[in-house]
C-alpha cells in the first residue's frame, strides 16, 4: 500500500476523554503506509466571516494549513444533545472557509462515533455526514462505526482492549482501499 | 394574553448579518405581551465537562442565567455546511449542562432558518429541531419558516420588508399561542 | 383526566413483531381515559396523487376516517435501513392529501422506537420526527423512547416484561399529559 | 470510458411526474458509455419479511434481478412529508434482504431531488443519504442535486430546458468518474 497521512479530529475537549483516547490509539492499529495525527480545535475562534477580512485569526491560519497537508481525514466523536459537538463543527465551519478555499474538498472521510449508552452517538455520526456531502468529501459508508457503552472498550490506561482494537484495525484498512480509491 | 419573555439566539456572528437583523427586529413585530431579547452568545468558551468541575467560567454562568430568566427561545440562523453554526450548537451545549441543571427543559422553542438561497437553512433548521428533542423543548411546527433569499427580504437600513414582517408576526402570534399551552 | 383516543400505527407487517406486540399492550398499561386502537396500514395502495382524482382507493378513504376520528397518535416502530418502514411512510403519505385535507393536522404524536440491537430505531424516530413537524403534530419529546435489545423486553406470549410495563406507562402518562395541552 | 450500466429509481407514481420526466430524460444527456433504465417500483408489495419466507414475490425477485444486473443507481425523487416517499423507500427495503442478500451493496450511487418550490426536495435528499450508508452504496457528494423550482425547468413536452439538461449532463460526467473509481 502508498502511504496516507491522517487528520484525526476528536469531538471531546475532556481531559481523559474516550474518544480521544481512541484518536491517539489509531496510530497503534493503523495499517502499514497509514500516518494519523490528532489535529487540535480546542483554540479556534468561532467561525465569523468578518475575520476573514484581512489577516485571519492565527489558530485559523495554523489549523487549515494542517488540514491541507493531509490526505484524509478520521472524525472520532461523541455526541452532545443529539447532534456534533460544538468545537467539532467549528472546525468543520473553519476549514470550509473564505469561499472557494476549504481544505475539506475531495478528502475522504471516516467517522467513529461512540457513547457511554446504547445509542453511540448516531445523531452526531449521522448530522456530520450531512456536512460533509457540502464539503465533498468521499466518505466510509460500510463499516458503519457506532461504539456503544464506549467505557467497557477502553482499559484504564487508556488503551483499546483487544476487540475493540481489532474491530477498528479492521475498519482502518478498509478506510485505507477506499481513500486509496478516492484520493 | 399574558406575557412571554422570549430569549433570542442569532447563529450569525458576522456584523450586519441577515439573521442578526431579522433577530432585532421580532420585538417590533411581536404580539402585545411578548418581550424579545437578543442573549449574546459569541462569548461562550466550547463546552467542556472540566470546566463544569469547580467554578466554570464566567460568561457560562452569565448565559446559564440570562436563559433561566426566560420562559421561552426563537433561534433565528442561517446554516453553516447544512447543519447548525457552531457558535449557536455551543450555547446549546453549554445550556444543557452539568447533568441535571439544564437550562432549557420545558421552554417552547421556534426556529426561523435562512439563507440567500433556495435551501433557506433546511439543514440548520432540522439539525436544530433534533437537539430540541433531547433538551425537552416543545417546538412550533406549523408554520415551519424557511427564508429563502433572505438578502431580498431586509433593506439597507436591516428593517424587514412588508411581507416579510407580516409574515414572521403571524408567526409570533402562533407561537405565543403554543408557548402559552406548553409552559 | 378527560378522554383521549389514541389511533396506534405499527411499522412493522411481520406476524409476531416486536412492534406489534409493544403496540398491542398498550392499552393495557394505558392511563385511565386513554383508549389505543391500533389502525392497520398494511393495505393501503403506495400514494399516488393520481387515485385521488376522481374515487380515491376504499383502503385510502378507510384509513383517512379512522385517524380523523381520533385525537393523537402514536407510533411504534423498528427501522428498516436506519430509517422509516415504507408501509408506515406511506401512511403517513396518504393521509396527509389531497392538499387541503390532511388529516394529521393538529393530533398530537409520540414515537416509540425499538431495535434487537444497541441503536433501537434511532434513525427511524428522527426521520419520523421530520416528517411531523411538516404534518403539525405536535410531538413529544422527553421522555424520548428507544428501546434497545426490544427482544428481551417481551416474554414469549407477547406480554411487555415488567420493567418495560413500567417505563411504557409513564411514557403514556406523560404523553396524556402533553395531549391535553395541545388538542 | 468504459461502460456503465445505471439503474434509475423515481420517488413518484404520478403521471406526468417531474422527476419521471427527468428519469426518463437522464439517456439523452448521459456521456458515452453510460445507459440509464428506469425500474419500475410501483408494482412492489410492501416488505415483509415473512414473504420471504419460502418463495418471495414476483414482483420482488424482478426487481432485486434487475438491481443486480446494473452497476450503479441513480434516484430521482421529490419529497412527501419531507422525506422519502414510501415507494422508493420500499423499493429500497426490499432489495436489502434477506439479510445476506442485498442487491444494494457497493454500487455507486447519486441522487437528483427536486421540488416546485425552494426546498427541492433537500429532506427526501438526506433521509435517503442515510440509508445508503447502511447500504454501503458509495454516494456523490458533489455536486449535490437540488432542483428547486422544477416546474419550470421542464418543457410541455416533458424535456429538459438547457440549460437544466446542461448541469444535470455534467453531473452524469462527474458520477461516471465517481463510479468508476467505487466499483
């Protein structure tokens, strides 16, 4: 296989959060020729067109440019009130702006949502697909990443239990021929 | 009819912004007995759990209080990537918590979407009726308000134009109705 | 508390669904003054506005009367491709024409969904929701029902386990209660 | 290019339908290489698993026949109730089982929505975008499909205007290459 350089976005800002501890872990599982890389959102200001007139806000500027550099991109997230948390919109909203500039366009995507109860997320799973049709970016249909009760899959220091380690690592590599095929 | 003291959430942070101009200008087209106000939200740190543990920060707090001080919300948005602004999914966010102190249970709840388009924030506006739904706010269905070409529907000086203003103050009236059975 | 009679649409036409038989047992844990009746849907022509020229179909003109004749609705489904069952769309479809006629209008609504697995029918009760707001049925939102692992919950005769009884029946108290605000 | 073979599903029953007219005109302006046919839906009893039980319907085993003897979908649909109407969501029910047995899973897909007013169709757009992930149908992103207005966008005769055939031939270029690739 080529290789493929990842942006991981994490939906959680929660020190000790799951799903950022399944952004880090994804290196560790990731096949052979595959990079991934947690991109931080947590300090970018809100998407306001007005700050795009004239020089953007640094974070702005740092975080689209670390986009560009990649080649795909892994959304791990959590969901708040049914829907995408707000920070991960944000960068969502950041990266797609001045018009005609979003470093989203032809990406392919992969989305692992995840919750402490039964229904893992699939309102933030499913809202963040609708964006990212705008966004064009090419996304992993099948397999569909819902992890239910997401603290029983992670031990105490941090890491995947075996399972949940192989469940991903196999998702990981059917991400790797499609974005293969859509790059 | 008694009276309704209505908060108004603008998705829009952008100066002169269309939704920003159509939030200002509801107290003026408002049925006798009911107040609007717009509650800045542009100042709100992104939810984060940590936060919450301890004194959270200052323009929460600020929030948190000015939204239980209302009886009832309108948000008035634009759509960002065919969901909800980030900014406007944040106060949503910061509302909702810690578990057990949401602000927002039992507040009817109206959305007025727009864009300069045909789409008129359909996106937005559906996205947003999918948080309403967990956060427990009753929510106007008929009429649904969809703003298309909104920059047609303001002039300069950011007044609503005859048809429009008639139009969303029937809809004011419709949903001081609702509010009225619902709280 | 006064009368409400409740039309109870089922998404699923397998003898033996989980759906059926959670539809069924409702009126046996219902609050004093709610009748359900379940209206069957599986006979009604696909909507076509084309038969509602002229004589519309018997099963159509059938259906129409039986949920004119009621005051709320609910529905109980599973989901077929993480969305709505057609034979449960569709009755919504014919119900709600000729324009000018629909007979959803004003009834309010709650929407219990199940899956055998984690995600219990989550697409199907939003897509379903979506479709409300379009149709003016005021609808319940908290409590929210997804109901997970649906196979445990019933016995071998049909008959709902108790702890389901029990979180069924003061859903359906909750929903007389919100009924009765908004007929 | 090499050949592709595209099965076309219309969302109405009515005569003289739009999105029949562009089914049907979508031939005309496909490049070379590509047929389109539509398949007929209307005829489909509604999904019920235990009519596959034993020997399933006719209409059914048709139908999943002729899915599966094309390489890619395209649907054509406008909205009731915004959403899928339930003869195209029953279609696609029933070409997902039995379980094991999709016809649906890795054929490229696109969809065209379409309405007389602004909304075009963007609710039935989505819902149907959520069911193709759990098909695991590849789907265009871009350019998204949304015909606002379509009464005027078609001739007397049921053509296609100009410059409507003009956009909707350069998104058949971009499917093929799309479908090429997902294959």
């Amino acid at each position: 296989m080529s290789s493929l350089d990842v942006a991981v976005l994490v939906g959680s800002l929660r020190q000790g959060a799951y799903t950022h501890s399944i952004g880090k872990a994804l290196q560790s599982i990731a096949p052979s020729g595959m990079t991934t890389e947690i991109i931080p959102i947590g300090d970018l200001p809100f998407y306001n067109p007005d700050l795009d007139e004239g020089t953007p806000p640094a974070p702005w500027t740092r975080f689209r440019q670390a986009i560009a550099a990649k080649q795909a991109v892994i959304f791990v997230t959590q969901e708040y009130n049914r829907s995408v948390p707000a920070v991960l919109k944000n960068a969502l909203d950041v990266g797609s702006r001045p018009y005609g500039s979003s470093v989203w366009g032809g990406k392919p995507a992969a989305i692992i949502s995840a919750s402490p109860g039964n229904i893992s997320g699939f309102g933030a799973n499913h809202h963040l697909r609708q964006s990212l049709v705008f966004l064009d970016m090419p996304t992993l249909q099948q397999p569909e990443v819902y992890l239910a009760q997401v603290n029983t899959l992670i031990d105490d220091a941090g890491n995947l239990k075996p399972d949940t380690a192989k469940f991903l690592g196999g998702v990981l590599e059917k991400f790797a021929a499609f974005a293969a095929k859509n790059i």
